[in-house]
C-alpha cells in the first residue's frame, strides 16, 4: 500500500509502487472508511464488531493502520475525523480537504455513487452496489435474509507536500 499521485499497481502482485524519483514533492495519502449494516438500524461505523477493523484505517488490506514505510506518513492510530500524523517534513495542502473516490478507482469492481464498495460479512466479494436484500422495502425496513453485502468501505484521498528543509 502505498498513497502517491504516481503510484500505478503491479498487476501480477496487487503491491503497490512507491513513486520515484525520492525528491518526490507532493504525494496523496488515503484513508478507508468501514461501516457495518445492522437491521433496523442502517449502515455505521459504530456496528462494527470488536476485535474487527475500525471505522477509519489507512491499509487497503482494511486492517492496518498503514505502517511501515510509506513516506509522508507517520506511524500513528488513525482517528475517525479523517486525522493522522504526517512523518516529520510533510504537510497537509492547506487549502484542499478530505475527498471520497467517488468512482472506486482503487478496486476493479468500482463504487456506488457515494464511492462505496460492499462486501460480505467477512469483508470479501466486494461489488459496487448493496443486493437487493438490503434494499428498503414498502414498510420502510430492510431485510438480509442472506447475510450478502453487510460491510463496506470507502477511500478517502488528500494531497501531502514535502516541507523545505
């Protein structure tokens, strides 16, 4: 995992690239938002099961909070205001904020419109829309006779530059 503005995939291993040359200036960092569905009460981060990721983590893998070395970033927790500390050096641009991916241009599959990709219970098969289980019905609730589609995530992108020594 990697968070540059020139970072491409490598197909074969699904790694990610750390951009070159290492005078690189401005990188982006991301984020990924979880969120567990519960019956009657819709999607949040607050169902999210103990011992299971959190609402905001920096791994694509959805369990690492991003360490190790990546640069830009500290090794720090991530909170769930969209906050983290930057490695000595680097700053957030100023003048953007946090963005949603809205098209999920880091999964195959893509996103919904509101950039999420939905996943089973154990946070695999992801597809770019809920299933129909999980569509409201006439009576306003939802039902998920199946357990198909009750996690999913999002990515969170925003821009770093290197600070002049």
């Amino acid at each position: 995992m990697v968070f540059g503005l020139k970072v491409s995939p490598q197909p074969a291993s699904g790694q990610y690239a750390i951009p070159e040359p290492e005078e690189e200036r401005m990188l982006e960092v991301e984020l990924f938002e979880n969120e567990r569905w519960a019956p009657g009460a819709g999607w949040k981060s607050a169902h999210l099961r103990a011992g299971e990721r959190r609402g905001f983590t920096r791994g694509r893998d959805g369990w690492s909070a991003g360490d190790g070395d990546v640069r830009g970033l500290d090794n720090g927790s991530v909170s769930s205001n969209l906050t983290f500390d930057l490695s000595p050096g680097w700053n957030f641009v100023e003048t953007e904020d946090w963005r949603v991916d809205w098209v999920g241009s880091w999964i195959a599959c893509g996103a919904d419109n509101d950039g999420w990709v939905y996943t089973n219970d154990s946070w695999l098969n992801p597809r770019p829309s809920p299933p129909n289980e999980l569509v409201q019905n006439t009576s306003g609730a939802a039902a998920n006779p199946t357990g198909l589609g009750v996690t999913r995530r999002r990515r969170w992108r925003r821009r770093i530059y290197r600070v002049d020594a």
